[in-house]
C-alpha cells in the first residue's frame, strides 16, 4: 500500500523537476510518471477494496486535528480515474509544440490537486487545493494567449474566487459552532447536537460553493466559457469537462454525507437535477459551435448525475457514480475528437463540417462510440448507469423525467453527429497523428467495454452486485429506439427548419450576472434548509 500522500506529491514534484530538462526527455519522463501513477492508484484501490478505507493523519495528530488523508471504496475509485485520464491526455498532446516544459508542471501540478480533492478530509485543505487548482486552470486556458481564451481564464478565475468564498465564510463559520472541520468529525459531532439549526447558515454557504463547482441551474454559466473557450488545447476542455467538474460532484456527495443526520435536501437537488439537465440540452440545442455543444452538454449530464445520486436508492447511487465514471470517458472522448475535427476543418461551426467518417475515419468511429455512449445506446457504457439510475426511479415522476432528459441528449447528437456523414468539404483523407488517433480509439473502445462488461465493473469498483432485469432492460432498449425515432423526427422535421431556439443562443451571464444567481441560490437554499429544519 503505497502512501497516500505520494499520490498527490509525486506529480507535483516530477513535473517541477521536469522543467529543468529538455522538452525531449520532459515528454518522455511525464509518460513514464503517469504509467506509474495509474499503477500506484490501482495499488492503492486494491488495497481499499479488499482491505477497506484507509486514514492517514499527516504528522501523526490526532484525528480531526491535523491534515488527514481518507481512501474508502469512491476515493480511490476516482484516484483511479484522474491517474488513467491523465496518462490518456499526455500520450494525446505528446507531440503538440505547445506542450513545453512549463505547460507540462501545470498540467502535472493539476493532477495532483484533483487527487488531493478526492482524498482530503478537512474542508479547509479542500478549500486551499481547490483555489490552487482553480489558478492552474486559469492559466492553461489562457495558455495560448489570445484575446478571447485570455478574457475566459479571467473570468472562471474571479468567478470561482466568489463562489469560494462562500466555502470559506462557511466553514469558518462551522468551525465556530461545532469546532471541527473534519468530514467525518463534522458527520459525528452535528448528529449529536442540541439545536442543529446552528448549522442551517454554514451548511448554505458551503453546498452554494459546492454547487457551483458542479455548475448546476442557475450556477453553470462559467462552464461553457471555461470548457469551450475557442484556443484553449483540447486536453484541458477534455480534462475539465470529463474530470474536473466532477470534483464538484464528489464534494456534494460528502457535504451530504457529513449533514445528511440534521439536514436533508435531496429532494431540492433531484429538482434542481433534473432542471440543470433540461436547460442544459436545450442550451446545447442552440449553439453551432461544436465545443459549446459538447460544453452545454455537460451542465445537462451534470443535472442527470445529480438526479442519480440524489433518488435515495441504492440502483440510482450507483447508477450516478458509474454515470460520473462513464460521463469521464465518452465526454473526453468527444472533446478530443472535436479538437482533431477542428485542427483539419479549420472551422468550429457544425453546418460547415460533415463527412468525418470519410476523412477521418478513426476520429469518425471514435466519436460514434462516445455519441452512443452518451446517450445510452444499448451495449454502451452509458446504457448501464442509465439503466440504473431509470431501473431505481420507477413509479415516479423522475421516470417520465428521465426519459425526458435522455430524449434532449439524443436531440443534441442527432444534430451533432451530422459532421460525421455526408460529403466532406475537403477531398482525401486526413493526416492525422497516429498517436492521437489511437489514444481516441482507445477511449472510444472503453465506451463499449465499460456497456459490455458494465455490470462486472460496478461490482469489481464498488463492491456492488446488481441483478440486470432482462424484461426492464429490453423495456429500456424500446424506450431509447423511440426516442432516437422521436429525436431524429423532432430535429430534423422540426427544428433543423424552424430553429426554436435561436432565441437562447446567446445566453450568457456576464461576471455581475453569475454573481448575483450565486447569492440568489444561496437565497433559495438557505430558506429552504430553514423551513424544512
């Protein structure tokens, strides 16, 4: 069992190192690191898996004192994860020229944030890496310098600087009312308290922090800006949007868990879910731009894994974290693809691109797997945490909702996989990098396995057995024809002509406009928190 602290420093340290070396051996020494991150984290999964969590406190206090490390069965799957994505990302830019020396330490220095977000237990180290991690991205999006990726990395940085401030001024407040910032010290002391009102405030401000982190309804205007921006390198939108908005998600489900015993809002965010999920598609709908449909997307994913997790049952639990897991691979997966499809089309806007699969076949069918991972298509990996999180809703309204949310996904890349067909506006074949090429493939092959043997994975990760139901399973099979029926009829009888939602083009909330939906959320929640204590 390897130390837990490794997993966040080694990266960190190899790649300040790395910048001393020239740019040959630097590329070659972060492929040798990240081949050894992800054998450390499977290590340190294992472990966790047949042996249970595992606690380090740094420095050998006590519990809740000093700076405490926490591995149990989700950490260390997400460890896993970040280890496996990011060794995908490196080989991806490996021969980019513009993954110098100094772009390598900050993107190997994020690595090790994002791990210490899953592993930390003290709301404040979180708070510290988070705001750490927050400038790293800042600066990777901006790395290219222009204009427009320039005013994006700005804008995420003092956007995220408000709404984790609302984190800070929460969690000092807590550490006054019960004295301890500690997850699980906060999960055992509020359980035991007199008038557990006292901690109605604190509890608002942070999962307003939290929330926004997992840019949910009205709270995700930054994300499009952040994952889209036009000259950010395709790794960081793939990075940010398959992995890192997930911290946000991760973070909720441990703030739930430390108050779920005095505070119980679930049924606020299964709304709040399922309303994210819809504004997302149908924001998604309205853009041409082939990353800002696939950056409104995850808004629309973001609310579907928060129905998941928020339906109070153990099929819907893991049904969303297998979806967050699931959600890392197709949405990288699409993100990178985009990049190569851009870089040769030389265009963004998705009227002036078709006939991928003609020129570029191996970005084509990688694209194809991650589509019909996406949006559940049978012996996907998306079909199998769909069918969860459905299989956990019935005789519900979020049933119906469901198939509503998937209907929008389905309308979204119906539209979006018209690049892939037709007669491609550029004759021969591309000259992509054999590199990249394979490692999409690779992704996009993953979203078959994971459908394939979807199943067995949730029971090697998370120690879950699940029973597949084969009559609820062709149910679900009927219902996703339909809709893909349904959805190629809507699009292309419907709004292909008409183009309902031009009007929503445009939306976007300026830096004034996002702080005010933060302090109108916090609103909301803190009333809501107080009626129902």
């Amino acid at each position: 069992m390897v130390d837990l602290y490794w997993l966040i420093l080694l990266p960190i340290i190899v790649g300040s190192f790395s910048i001393m070396l020239s740019q040959k051996i630097a590329r070659k020494v972060m492929v040798l690191l990240q081949i050894l991150m992800v054998a450390l984290s499977f290590l340190s999964f294992y472990h966790v898996r047949t042996s249970g969590p595992v606690v380090q406190n740094i420095g050998g206090w006590t519990d809740y004192i000093g700076i405490t490390l926490r591995a149990d069965i989700l950490a260390s799957a997400m460890v896993l994860l970040t280890a496996g994505m990011f060794l995908g990302m490196v080989l991806f830019n490996l021969r980019k020229n513009y993954a110098d020396n100094l772009y390598l330490f900050l993107f190997m220095a994020l690595e090790g944030l994002i791990i210490g977000i899953f592993l930390s237990n003290d709301l404040f180290n979180i708070f510290v890496l988070i705001e750490v991690s927050t400038v790293v991205i800042s600066i990777l999006i901006m790395y290219k310098k222009d204009s427009g990726s320039i005013y994006d990395g700005i804008l995420y940085l003092l956007i995220n600087i408000v709404g984790m401030s609302f984190f800070l001024f929460g969690l000092g407040m807590l550490y006054k009312k019960v004295g301890v910032i500690d997850l699980y010290g906060i999960e055992r002391i509020v359980s035991t308290l007199e008038n557990p009102r006292i901690v109605i405030l604190p509890y608002a401000l942070i999962i307003t922090a939290v929330s926004l982190k997992s840019a949910l309804m009205p709270l995700f205007s930054w994300l499009p800006k952040a994952h889209g921006t036009p000259s950010a390198p395709s790794v960081i939108s793939a990075i940010l949007s398959g992995l890192y908005v997930k911290n946000g998600v991760y973070l909720f489900i441990r703030i739930q868990s430390a108050f779920a015993t005095v505070v119980d809002t679930t049924d606020f965010f299964l709304l709040m879910g399922f309303i994210t999920a819809v504004v997302g598609f149908v924001l998604a709908l309205a853009q041409h731009d082939i990353k800002l449909i696939l950056a409104y997307h995850t808004v629309s994913q973001i609310g579907l894994i928060m129905m998941g997790i928020n339906m109070k049952g153990t099929h819907t639990y893991w049904g969303g974290i297998y979806h967050i897991m699931n959600h890392a691979v197709f949405k990288s997966t699409l993100f990178l693809t985009a990049g190569m499809i851009t870089d040769d089309y030389k265009t963004r806007n998705i009227y002036k691109i078709s006939g991928v699969m003609k020129r570029m076949p191996a970005v084509g069918y990688a694209t194809l797997f991650a589509v019909m991972g996406i949006t559940g298509a049978p012996l996907f990996n998306g079909s199998i945490s769909k069918y969860l999180i459905s299989y956990g809703a019935k005789g519900s309204w979020v049933e119906y909702a469901l198939i509503l949310v998937n209907l929008g996904t389905i309308l979204s890349f119906v539209k979006y996989s018209q690049i892939l067909f037709g007669k491609s506006p550029k004759p021969g074949r591309s000259d992509c990098d054999s590199l990249r090429k394979a490692v999409v493939l690779t992704m996009g092959a993953m979203c078959f396995v994971g459908g394939i043997f979807g199943r067995w994975i949730v029971m090697f990760m998370f120690d879950v057995t699940f029973e597949v139901d084969p009559l609820s399973y062709w149910i679900k099979i009927l219902i996703f024809i339909l809709s893909f029926l349904a959805g190629a009829l809507i699009y292309f009888g419907v709004l292909k002509k008409n183009n309902f939602f031009t009007i929503v083009n445009t939306f976007e909330l300026g830096f004034n406009g996002v702080c005010l939906s933060i302090a109108m959320f916090f609103t909301v929640v803190l009333g809501y928190v107080a009626i129902i204590m």
